[in-house]
C-alpha cells in the first residue's frame, strides 16, 4: 500500500537507479568475463608458442613432471625412438616402450645428479633398446621452475651421437690401424736398411778401389761404367742412412736438456759450410731462444730445412733467414728461403717420407723432412710450411718454450 502511495516520479527515480545498478554488475561481469577470455587466450598463446618452439628443435625433447611422467614430447623425440603419442604422454618415463627407458645412468642423472643442481649438460648415455637397437645420447637435463614455485618442470634434450660415436670409433680403429701398420713398416725399413748397410759399404769400397786401380787403364766406356756404378752406390749409402735417421728420429734418443738453438744452428751452418760457400748463400739469422730439447736432433732440424733451402733455389743466390718469435707458450721458429717454392696443394704432402716434388732435377732421397716433422712431435710442437712458387717458401715449427722456473731447477 505504501507503494501505492509513491509518486510516478519516485518511481520512475527508482527504475532508473535499478537499471544503473543492473548495469553496474553487467558491466563488471564483462569486464570479468574478458579478463578471463584475456588470461586464457594468453595461456594458451603461451602454449602454443611453447609448443612450436619444442616442435623445431630438431633434436628429440621431452618435458617431464616431477614425478617423471611425461607431459609433451616432440616428433623428433617420437621419430627417433620409434614410440607413438598415444604411448607416450602420461607415461612415466621409465615405463616407456616396454621399460625400454628404464636405464640405471638416465636414473642417476634424473635422481641423483639433477635434483641438486638446476641444469645438467652433455650426460652422456649408452644404451640398447629393443626398437632401435644401441644409441648413444647426450642429454642436456634442466628443472624448471614453475611461477608458482610449487612445482617443477624437467626438460630433457636428447642429440643422438651415436653416429658420431661409431665414426669415432671407426677413425681411431683406422688410425691405430695405421699407426701399427706404419710402425711395423719402419721396423721393418730400419731392418732392411740396417741389413743392406754393410753389404752396401762393401760394394762402394770394392767399386772405389776398381776405379782407382783401373781408372784410365781400360777403355772410356769402362770409365763411365765405374763411375755410375758407385754415383748409385752413394745414393744408396744415403738413403740407407737417411731411412735409419728417420727410424731412429721418433725413438727416445738423447734426453730432453735447455738447448741454446744458436749453438745448435752454429754447428748445422758448420756442417753445411760446403754447400753454403757453393751456392754463395746468404745466411741470415736473428737471436734464437734457448728450449728444451735433444740438441743433437735441434742440429738436425736446422741442418734440413737450411740444407733444402740451399739446394732448392731458384736463379738468385739463396738468401736464408732464420728467426724465431715467442707466441705464447711456445717458440715458433723459421726458416725463410727465396727459393723455387712448393704448390699449395703440396704443402703437407712433402713432410710424409718418400714424397719429393722435383724429381731428379735436384738431387734428395725425401726423407729429410719426414725426420724434421718426427723431430719436432717428438718435442711437443708442429711443422708447416707456406710458400709461394717462385718466390720461395718458409718453413715453419714450434717448441713449448722454456719456462725460468724450469731453466733455474735444472740450473741448481
Ligand atoms: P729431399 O730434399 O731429400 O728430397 P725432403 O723430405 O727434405 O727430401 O723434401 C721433400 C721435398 O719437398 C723435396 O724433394 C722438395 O721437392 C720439397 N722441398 C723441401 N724443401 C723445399 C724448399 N725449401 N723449397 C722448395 N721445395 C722444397
């Protein structure tokens, strides 16, 4: 009745209001209502963005709950390990295609090694499973911890190495192989040449005391016969005694002691005082380092390098020049000629035994520098060689340098 009483107008005001408060809660329920689309479109950008970046890593990832249940995988991982979805997430890891993922190292990793740290790189694992047969993996293994900091993510990045495990392991096989092959293959040059030594002597003897007993006495013919006959018996007298040099060159010969390499490049010059005078050589050469090393082979390696720069050179008179410059902790040395130089393509070549590049224009059994490159691995360093053909080339090799503390405790 009250009602009743009201006016028109009050009434109307009061609509009105209602209508505005209707409104009002309209209004925050859309608010509400787009708030919640917003959230979970985010979410599920979110996702979706996660999930492509999961599904472009080209190799196999896994995410996993703390209780290492699967919870997305990518088709890399699906490929690689021959499992289908459907049998995969939900799954706990270790039950996986047949208890195939049970492995003692993955639970190691997952169990022991990663709950006390947040990242666990290149864990490598080694097994056979019955789908895809033995695979080496290197796992990459990260917790991620969730925003709300109660739970954690596990995400488990596989590269399959296996073949480069097998290429490995194929290599070394090969190169074992051959590092057998070519020791026997010395021992057996170093056997032959040590054998062939003495009867060799005996013929170039006998053939110098024929010549000088019948020299001139028989015919012209007789005479170039002779000579020939002990040329070849020199030139094998050489290569005997070089392949014994190059055999003996990576054996432990004399102990490492410091070396003063000027000394030891003053007694190769002396030994090649003859060949340096003949062709007018021009030696030049810088202060050299003292190092550890076996003098008598440091002599040996100067004496080559210098001794084919002296042989191999072009229309000018060779100009030498040895250096050596400290890099680090090591010296490298130089040696620089003008000479005939070596193609590129040759450049590494010419320091396996036997290899000559210019025929018997210039005269050489090709062993000199197989000895300088066993002489130089020998004392921890490395050889190369860079050049330019008619310019001339330079040979390069280093040697550890020669630490004070280790000079003065072999001083005292
Ligand atoms: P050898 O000199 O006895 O033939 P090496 O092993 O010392 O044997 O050298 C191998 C080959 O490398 C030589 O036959 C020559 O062709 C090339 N060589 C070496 N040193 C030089 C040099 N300084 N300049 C040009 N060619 C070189």
């Amino acid at each position: 009745m009250k009602d009743k009483e009201k006016t028109t107008e009050q009434l109307l005001n009061e609509l009105i209001e209602l209508r505005r408060q209707v409104a009002e809660i309209e209004a925050a329920d859309t608010i509400e209502v787009n708030t919640r689309k917003l959230t979970e479109d985010a979410v599920e950008e979110a996702r979706k963005y996660s999930e492509n970046i999961v599904e472009t890593v080209r190799e196999p990832l896994v995410v996993l709950d703390t209780d290492l249940k699967i919870i997305s995988a990518n088709s890399s991982f699906y490929r690689t390990f021959k499992v289908a979805p459907e049998n995969t997430v939900g799954q706990f890891l270790y039950d996986l295609g047949n208890r195939q993922w049970d492995i003692p190292k993955l639970r190691i990793l997952l169990e022991e090694i990663l709950p006390k740290k947040t990242e666990v790189l290149d864990f490598e694992v080694e097994h056979k499973f019955l789908t895809i047969g033995r695979h080496t993996m290197l796992l990459n293994a990260r917790r991620i911890i969730r925003e709300s900091g109660r739970s954690h993510l596990i995400l488990l990045a596989i590269e399959d190495i296996t073949m480069r495990r097998r290429a490995e392991e194929k290599l070394k096989k090969l190169a074992d192989e051959l590092a057998r092959s070519n020791a026997e293959l010395e021992h057996f040059a170093y056997l032959a040449s040590h054998d062939l030594k003495a009867p060799l002597l005996a013929i170039g003897s006998a053939l110098r005391l024929f010549q000088r007993r019948y020299q001139g006495k028989l015919d012209a013919e007789a005479d170039r016969f002779i000579s020939d006959a002990i040329k070849g018996a020199i030139r094998m007298e050489k290569l005997i005694s070089d392949i014994l040099a190059y055999s003996h060159a990576g054996k432990q010969g004399k102990t490492f002691e410091p070396t003063d390499c000027s000394e030891a490049l003053d007694i190769s010059l002396a030994n090649l005082k003859d060949a340096v005078e003949s062709s007018e050589a021009e030696i030049i050469r810088d202060p050299l380092p003292k190092v550890m090393a076996d003098p008598i082979q440091m002599v040996q390696l100067f004496q080559n390098l210098i001794g084919n720069a002296l042989k191999l050179h072009g229309e000018e008179r060779p100009r030498i020049h040895i250096s050596a410059k400290q890099m680090g902790k090591e010296w490298v040395f130089s040696v620089r000629d003008n000479g005939i130089g070596i193609p590129h393509e040759q450049t590494k070549k010419i320091f396996e035994i036997f290899q000559r590049l210019h025929g018997d224009k210039y005269p050489g059994s090709g062993i000199g520098l197989a000895i300088c490159k066993k002489i130089v691995e020998r004392h921890g360093g490395r050889i190369w060689v860079e050049s330019e053909i008619g310019k001339g080339s330079t040979f390069y090799f280093t040697i550890p340098e020669l630490t004070r503390e280790k000079l003065s405790s072999l001083e005292t």
